[in-house]
C-alpha cells in the first residue's frame, strides 16, 4: 500500500483513464465539468482517484467519451461495450 497526498493506493489497483480519454479529444477539465455541471476540482479528484465516482457519473463519462464503464475505470482493455 501506498500513501500519495494523503490518499491510499494499492499496487496493482487500475487507475481510471478520464485524463488519458480526456486528453486525446483535447478536452480541459472545465469542459468535462461544464458538460457534467460539476465543479473543475470534482473532475480532478476523479482523475487522481481521490475521490469516488458515483456510479450515474461513471456511465455519464463513459457515454462522453464513447467507452465502456470498465474500460473508463481501468477495469478491461475493451474500450466498448459487448454487444
């Protein structure tokens, strides 16, 4: 277990990949946040796992970016959903 900023992270624990997705469509925080009406900082914690998101948030940003839920968590490698 590690301790960064105050926030526990386990080795081997999949990171989520809202910044990778985010990133590549040249999207900035602000944006997400806008089209989520949530706070930037809310957006951030989420990228840095410092925060939960909440499960109807998850599917939201999975269906921003054009991916699985499990793929946006870091769960799978299958960015979409079976069909």
């Amino acid at each position: 277990m590690y301790v960064t900023h105050g926030y526990v992270t386990l080795p081997g624990m999949p990171q989520n990949r809202i910044a990778e997705l985010r990133e590549t469509r040249s999207l900035t925080q602000h944006a997400i946040a806008e089209r989520l009406g949530v706070h930037e900082s809310t957006v951030s914690r989420w990228e840095s796992g410092s925060c939960a998101i909440p499960d109807p948030r998850k599917q939201e940003l999975a269906e921003l970016f054009g991916v699985s839920v499990s793929f946006l968590m870091g769960w799978n490698n299958a960015p979409l959903v079976a069909a």
